[in-house]
C-alpha cells in the first residue's frame, strides 16, 4: 500500500505526503494545501485525469506508493445530471 505520494500543483510545485493504508483521501488533500498555503475547500485532487472520491482511503483509492496526484481547483458551478424514474405499473385499478 502507499507509503507516500506526491501532490503537484498548477505551477508545478511538489509536496510528498507521508501515507498509511488507512488514511482518507480528504486528509492527504489538506495536508497538501496546508504545506502549500492553499484553502483545501477550493481544490480537489486528481490521478491520471481521473478525479478521486476524496472520501476513499488510499486503500481503496488503487494508488501506488509515490503516486502522482494533481491538485486542480474544484468546480463550484452546478453541472447538469440526469434522472430517471421507474413508475411501478397500476395494479388491476
């Protein structure tokens, strides 16, 4: 499991953050913004273009000891989703 990764920001700077299997996701995420003086609620972190669940542990997150995560500024605009509804048919009514 991961012993520690390496957090990028936009310019480029690295910080490497000690890791244990357990650890959430959202705690490597401050950690980083903390050593970098950034506001952890105006980023999220991201793994070969993928966006990572911040509420996985590393565990469960399939990240590699010395993975590269990237920290891009989260979306605050609504995007649009889809709903789909199943309506039970009527009974004999």
């Amino acid at each position: 499991m991961a012993s520690h990764v390496f957090v990028m920001d936009s310019s480029a700077h690295r910080t490497q953050i000690k890791t244990s299997p357990r650890k959430i996701l959202r705690e490597v995420l401050e950690e980083a913004c903390t050593k970098l003086k950034l506001n952890p609620d105006d980023w999220t972190l991201k793994h070969n273009n993928r966006a990572l669940d911040l509420s996985l542990p590393i565990q469960h997150a399939r990240l590699s000891s010395g993975a590269k995560l990237e920290l891009v500024r989260s979306s605050r605009s609504p995007s649009v989703i889809s709903v789909a509804l199943q309506v039970p048919s009527p009974e004999n009514n």
